[in-house]
C-alpha cells in the first residue's frame, strides 16, 4: 500500500507540474501559480492521497473477507393486508381515467435586438387521474424469527371483477389476484402450531477464507479426480433457494433417495440447529462402492466446497459436513463429518463418525421432526425429537461455533488479516480514485485561481 501511495503522489506532482509549464508556455490565462501548486501538492500528499488509501485499502479487504452464510429460523405469523383503493389512492394495479386539463407556463421570446423580450402565456394540457381497477387490494406477508418476507404485494382479490372500482371497467387477467397458495399452507401450519422452517442468506467475515497465504485454507490432491468422477456435488447456493426461504442441503451422490422427505427434514432439522447452536447441517449420502478412502473423500469435499469455484458462497464457518457410506441404500456403513472451521469441536466429529455407524437411511431416524412452539413474532421455544443427530449434536459434546475473533473479540484467526491485501483489481482501482481526486485539484487551481479571484475582487 505504501508504494501505491508513492506511486500516486509522483502521477499527482508529474500531472501538476506538466499542466502548470503547459499553461505557462502557451500564454493561457488561467494558470497554475507557484503558491497553488504547493497548497494543492501539500493538501493531496498530506490528507487527500493517505486518507483515499487508508479508505480503499480497508473497503477492500472488508469486501474480501466478507461471505456468505446459512441462517436458519421459524415461521411465527402471517400477515393479509387490505388496502381501500381511491382515485389517485395508494393502490398500484390502475388506469389512466378522469381527464382534466392542466395548466402550465408557455410563454416564447418575441421581437428583435434590444426590443426582444420574453412573452408570458398560459397553456393547457391534458392529464389524467390514476383509477384503481378494483376496490381493494390485498398484500400477504409471512413473519419469521428472521424477519417479514412478502409473499405476493398489492394482489387483486380473488374474483376481482365481482371487486371492480368502477362497475363498467373490466379488470385486465394478467394481474395476479387471490390468496397466494403458499400464505395459506403457512397459515394452515401455524394454525395446528406447527410452524416450518426458514432459511436465509446472510453476509459474516472469514479471515481463512480470505487469506491469501495462510496454512489453515483446507487442500486436497484429489479434488480433481473425484470431480471427474462427479463425486462431489455443488454446495447450496443463492440460487437453490426456492418457496421464498427453503434451501435443501441434503446431496446423494450415486445412490439414490432413500424413502422420504429429506428436503424437508434437512430444513427442519437446520431451524432447531441454528436457532440453538448456530450451526448449519449439510448431509452427503455417498455411494461406498465408489469411495476407497472414507477420510480423504470428506477433506476433498470440505476443500471443494471451500475452494473459489464458490468464490463468496463457499463452506461458512458454521458448517458441518456429515456424509454417510452405504452400499445398499438403507443403512450406513460408515460416517466421517468436517466443519467449516479447520480447528473445534474435534471431539464431536470423532462422536459423529463412531454413533452414525450402521443407522439406517431414513429421515426421522437421522434428522428426526423437530418442532417449535411461537412465543412471538421473533422468538420460538423449539422441540427437538431424540433423532440421531440431535443426540450427538446437542450431546456431551455439543457443537460449538468457533468465533472467527476469539471468544474475546480480539484474538483467535484475527491475525490473518495482516495477510489480506487488496487484489489487483482493487489497488487499480483505488489508484484511480486517488488520480481522480488529483484532477479536481488540479482543475481547481486553474479555474478558480488567483486570476478568477482578481476578476470578483475587482
């Protein structure tokens, strides 16, 4: 960063200098005096040039430590907003009606030399008021205890043209209009106290992640051979999620499904995880037929997963990687599990591998039905079921999310951030905000110069 700095104070002083002789030799009067050019040399050099380094060098790294995780949560209430439409009302689904005539300043220049001056005139033109087609519409909301998601906004109810605003106006049929299906299903399972699942995409930092020398970024030679055997799925991502807040992170690599709803499972299970323990399940089901060494097949997928083909959406930091073996689809035949962070909870993942053996392949056996009681519309009491995972997960040796800071906020892997400089891209990048800054200073003192102040003072 430091040789940026030099670098863009020689540009700074080089572009000054040859626009100060520039203007001097071809006579022009608006020039760069000696004392502007020492004022603006000493403000670029001294405040501007460090302060726009310091600025960039630290948007810069903070962009590149910034991630992507999974949050996890519960629905707690439904929302059905009615809103009365009026002409010119807050309404959105309407036409142009009513015309009136507006008036407005028209008026032209007319006559020549000193007799030309400007004529007033008053004009009009039509304009329209905004009509709603129906006399209500309707927006449908769901609250979770991570915030509202709006499932369909301004909707026309349902028949709307039995709901028009003006009787001989018919509705268009592109509109949507009605209860949305998913609202009702939401409302129908908080009505039996039986509230889903939610999951959401949120930013933390991860200084391993973003390092670029540091020895704890998770490597592993045989990465490409088993993605040439198409043995290591891709990672949820953004675009997996689907149904506003539903992200399935179970993945069966060469087996097949076993019996059951194991999208639903994995994001029930995950609500309970996170809400609790802040972590976040992915389940990998793996054909054992297919993997000779069970240990370096889950460090290959971790450092897959964590590798820059995801780029921002890799393996977070709350992560934990089960993945089960088995040759017959219906039991395991063995386990391995790995989390996001290449250090805790050790003891967990040796727990995870020795009381997964053998369990059979079934949703409610390993992820069970967790379950949450609403205590309001941003806290839940949960229930868990005595499935197999939460058993190990919750247990003696209960999953603990390592802090990227350190329990203290000051130590842990905080030091890899004395590893993190700005990329390329960025360095040209700050480099042209800081030539940038050094234009205007530059245009300053040859338009607004001593010669411009003379001009006002006489």
């Amino acid at each position: 960063m430091i040789l940026l700095v030099l670098l863009a104070a020689a540009i700074t002083l080089a572009v000054g200098y040859a626009a100060k002789v520039y203007l001097e030799k071809v006579g022009s009067v608006q020039q760069i005096t000696n004392k502007e050019f020492l004022i603006a040399s000493a403000v670029m050099l001294v405040l501007v040039i460090p302060g726009t380094a310091y600025v960039g060098r630290t948007v810069a790294i903070n962009n590149q430590t910034s991630f992507t995780e999974n949050w996890t949560g519960w629905e707690t209430g439904v929302k059905w907003e009615k809103i009365k439409c009026e002409r010119d009302g807050w309404c959105k689904r309407c036409y142009d009606c009513d015309p009136y005539q507006e008036p407005y300043e028209c008026g032209s220049y007319e006559g020549e030399g000193n007799n030309r001056r400007y004529v007033s005139k008053t004009c009009t033109r039509t304009k329209y008021h905004s009509c709603p087609y129906t006399d209500y519409e309707w927006t449908f909301t769901v609250q979770t205890t991570l915030g509202e998601y709006t499932i369909a906004w301004h909707n026309l109810p349902t028949d709307p043209d039995n709901h028009r605003f003006r009787r001989w106006t018919r509705v268009p049929s592109h509109y949507e209009s009605g209860v949305p299906d998913f609202w009702s299903r939401v409302r129908e399972r908080l009505e039996a106290g039986n509230p889903g699942p939610v999951t959401a995409r949120r930013s933390y930092d991860n200084f391993i992640l973003a390092s670029q020398a540091s020895i704890m970024k998770r490597f592993n030679t045989e990465v490409e051979q088993y993605t040439k055997a198409n043995l290591l799925p891709a990672i949820a991502q953004d675009a997996n999620l689907h149904d506003f807040y539903f992200l399935n992170r179970a993945y069966f690599v060469g087996v097949n499904p076993p019996a059951g709803d194991w999208r639903m499972a994995t994001n029930r299970f995950n609500a309970a995880f996170g809400t609790q323990l802040q972590g976040d399940l992915h389940l990998v089901i793996v054909d054992a037929n297919k993997v000779d060494n069970p240990d370096n097949y889950v460090g290959a997928l971790v450092a897959y997963w964590q590798s820059e083909k995801f780029g921002k959406q890799a393996l977070s930091k709350n992560g934990v990687v089960v993945v089960l073996g088995t040759r017959d689809g219906k039991v395991t035949e063995w386990a391995r599990a790995a989390t996001g962070m290449p250090l805790g909870n050790e003891q967990l993942l040796l727990q995870l591998q020795y009381d997964l053996k053998g369990v059979a392949l079934d949703p409610g056996t390993l992820l069970g039905n967790p379950t949450a009681k609403v205590l309001s519309t941003d806290k839940v009491e949960v229930q868990l079921s005595s499935s197999v995972l939460e058993k190990v997960l919750w247990g003696q040796h209960k999953f603990e999310r390592v802090r990227m800071k350190g329990d203290d906020g000051e130590s842990g892997f905080l030091y890899l951030l004395t590893e993190i400089e700005p990329t390329t891209g960025q360095m040209i990048g700050i480099l042209s905000v800081m030539l940038l800054f050094a234009g205007i200073a530059w245009g300053i003192c040859i338009y607004a110069g001593d010669n411009v102040f003379r001009r006002f003072r006489r």
